[in-house]
C-alpha cells in the first residue's frame, strides 16, 4: 500500500509496509487527510460526502504506526488513481453530462469555424460562469496528490524513526523544477504564423512542442514538419480534425485512435494532446504514444471541468502524462482579460515550491496581434530568468518523457556506505533527502548544497 510514495519519490528501501486499518466503505466519497488534502474514494474510518463543499471528516487521527508497518483507513493506491483519473467527478464524465449539453456542445462545435472571436469568447464566458465557486480541485494550481504523497512520507519515516530519507530528485543535474512551452496549431493563420513563432522563442533560447491538427483545419505539408524538426522543435498530434468530438463515444474514439496513431507514425510524433483538453483516461490504451499532454491540473475554465490534482508526470497505463499546470493563453487573455504576467507567476511559485512541471499551452493563433504577442514575449523573458537565476529546467516534452522514465526505472543502491543511483540515465541523476521537520517535510540534497521547502497546499 506504500506503493505509490516509493514510485513517487523513488526512495531507498526503507520504508514500512501500510497496512488497511479495518474494511472499506461500500460507497466512495470525500473525506480529509490533515488540512491540506481533500481525499476522494473509500474509507475504513468516519464518513464522506457527495460535495468537496460540505463539512469533510479528517481521518488523520485514525492513522496508527509501529516500527514495523503503518496503519492507514484507505487505500493510499486508490485515493491516488481517483484523484489523477479525475474519478471524482461523479456520475458521467462532465462533458458528457446529458443529452442537452451534447446537443449544445455539437452545435457550438459545428458553428465555431464561422463564429468570429468576440462571438466565441461571449460564449465561452457564459458556459464558464460558475467557475469561481467549484470547491475542488483548489484553484489556480492544485497539489493535492502532492501533498499526500508527502504527508505519508513524513508519517513512514516517523514509523521507522528516520530522520532522513534519500530519494531520487525529480529532475535531472538537481535542476529546481522544469516546465515546457508547447504550441497548439488550431487553424490556417497559426499555421503561418509557425515560422515567426519559431524565430521568436529562438531569440529567448526556449524549446517548445507544435501540436499540428492532421486533419480537416489547415494542409499539413513535409515541408512544414521538417522545417518544425529541422529548427529545434518537436512536433506531435493535436486530436484529428478539432471538432470536440473525439470522445463522444468508445467506438468513435477506437476508429479515430486508429487514424491518429497512424499520423503520429507519419510525423515522427512520441506526443499527443486532444482538442480542448477533451479526455477519457480510461481509453488511453488505444493512443500508440510515448506520453500525452492532454490533463488539466485543475479544469476550472475548461469546457470538461476535473483535474488531474498534481503537479507532477504520472502514469496513465503505458502513457506518460505531462499535466497542463498553467492556464492556458487563449483562456488568460480572452475569458480573465489579462494581460500581465501576474498570473502565470502566481501558478509558477505554486508549482515550483512543489518543485514541479510548469506547462504551456500558447497558440500561434492567438498571438498574432501585437498585444498578446508581447505579453507572450515578457513571459519568455521570465523563463529565461527561471532557468539562470532559480535553476528551471527548460525542456522540450520528448526530453521530460524520457528522464521521468528513466527515473521510473532507477534505484538507490549502497555500495561501500555510500549511496548512488543504479540505472539508465543516473549520471544526471542527484540523491535527495526528504528530512522530517516537525510535521513536515524539507528536501535537501546529498551535499546540502540546496534545501527547500516541502509544504504544498
């Protein structure tokens, strides 16, 4: 039951086992684990409710431990699956809710090729208008899966005494955090405005993905994809043909899964995102892709409402997922009406005192004017000081795909007394310490070189 911290943090073998307190619930719902983490699933202790709103039982104080094993009233394993499958949505997926809201979203999808800006983004504020009262997942960057993670770190090592426990870091040369700049290509104007964006992250030396739309939008050329590879960038799969439509049903999404893996072959593509953020985790086995970008940490101001809960990659069967932490640029600048940085750095410090992954989404298609433009290039002038002043990983998506599977790979072994890490990939590769302070947990490295703050809410 310990399973998922030691994958989270890698850890050397010395944690307690966990152990079930007494049988789970028949029914799932929502319940806490100390103050900063809002639990969804079964539990062996007190009660849950249907609404992360209502008054939320703590089950905390019925944790027991021994040297030997914790005592835990969930399943760590399935509060986990839930929160990152967004399984706490109950009922049907919220995009599919019922029948009028499929009705309403093919219309509006039907429509959106004709429907000026202005027109679309009235709409989008309409559909979004509830958004500053959903309780969960937290808003503007959610931790939760984060913070247990760490909350049962803290109590296995008070178990075992340990003061200290060594850990892969989760970022390769000690690096503080990583984020990833990605393009989504929706239609013809982006497409040529491709070439200009290109040069403008060259300036800023910031390495980015291009979601290309295979089908239907704009004609995708080899010249275009070459000229995307040939300049340093990365290109992938956005869904088929963006009509909202790829998960409407499991037939419909297999026959369309089919023709999309064919195109990632065809482009050379080991990434892919859908339109809209639209999603089914449950059909992801079908995608013959290395990773996807295609999760919201939380969906606020997303057409599906959820939220993957973490800041961090994860597992979706064989597929890494890289969540979407920051707000996308259509949504900033279009439904909040903002235009400063503010707000990303805001969502930027969460992450980081996390030490997670910061992900972009700005569209070629949206930057074109001088405004927008600019604003995009002020925020590629702050990574640029995240990487030389705070130690940020700039990455292109392929290259955090590969380390996080090595790193899923790797172990801490002892050789002479001395730590090292064994596995593909270590020579970049640094051993951590999560160290018990109080009630909490700081991380330092080996060297004690760097130390920070473990404390997410």
């Amino acid at each position: 039951m310990i399973e998922p911290v030691s994958q989270y943090f890698r850890c050397f073998d010395s944690l307690p086992t966990a152990e079930l307190s007494g049988a789970l619930s028949a029914d799932a719902g929502y319940f806490r684990f100390g103050p900063d983490v809002v639990a969804y699933g079964r539990s062996a202790t007190g009660s849950r409710t249907r609404q992360a709103s209502q008054l939320l039982y703590d089950t905390l104080g019925d944790v027991s431990r021994n040297s030997r094993s914790l005592q835990l009233p969930f399943d760590p394993a399935e509060i986990v699956d839930n929160l990152r499958g967004e399984r706490y949505i109950s009922g049907a997926r919220q995009a599919d809710a019922s029948r009028s809201s499929k009705l309403a979203q093919a219309a509006y999808y039907l429509c959106r090729p004709f429907l000026p800006l202005a027109v679309r983004k009235h709409l989008q504020k309409f559909h979004l208008r509830d958004w500053r009262g959903i309780p969960f997942p937290h808003w503007p960057v959610d931790r939760t899966v984060d913070a247990l993670m760490q909350k049962l770190l803290l109590l296995a090592a008070k178990s075992r005494g340990l003061e200290r426990v060594p850990f892969i870091w989760f970022w390769p040369d000690g690096a503080s955090a990583c984020s990833i700049m990605t393009h989504d290509v929706e239609a013809e104007p982006g497409r040529d405005f491709c070439p200009s964006l290109m040069s403008i992250n060259e300036d800023f030396g910031i390495p980015a993905s291009f979601q290309i739309v295979p089908e239907k939008r704009y004609e995708v050329t080899r010249v275009f994809l070459d000229e995307i590879k040939a300049r340093g960038f990365e290109v992938n799969v956005q869904d088929l043909d963006h009509d909202g439509r790829l998960f409407r049903n499991y037939d419909e999404f297999a026959r369309r899964a089919a023709k999309i893996n064919q195109y990632g072959r065809d482009f050379a593509a080991v990434g892919f995102r859908s339109a809209i953020l639209y999603r089914n985790q449950d059909w992801f086995n079908l995608l013959r892709f290395s990773y996807d970008t295609s999760i919201p940490n939380v969906a606020h101001l997303d057409p599906q409402r959820g939220g993957c809960c973490t800041v961090m990659p994860y597992f979706v069967g064989d597929i890494l997922e890289l969540p979407v932490t920051a707000t996308q640029d259509h949504t900033l600048f279009n439904v909040l009406n903002d235009y400063s940085l503010s707000f990303w750095q805001q969502q930027c410090e969460l992450i980081m005192e996390t030490h997670g992954l910061i992900t972009f989404i700005v569209h070629p298609d949206y930057i074109i004017s001088p405004r927008p433009q600019a604003a995009y290039k002020r925020l590629l002038d702050f990574l640029v000081k995240l990487r030389t002043e705070r130690n940020v990983w700039i990455a292109l998506p392929r290259e955090v795909d590969r380390w996080w599977r090595q790193r899923s790979a790797m172990k801490i072994i002892r050789r002479n007394g001395e730590f090292m890490v064994d596995g593909a990939g270590s020579e970049r590769a640094r051993i951590a310490y999560a160290c018990v302070e109080g009630d909490r947990i700081v991380y330092e490295f080996s060297d004690r070189a760097m130390r920070v703050g473990a404390n997410p809410s």
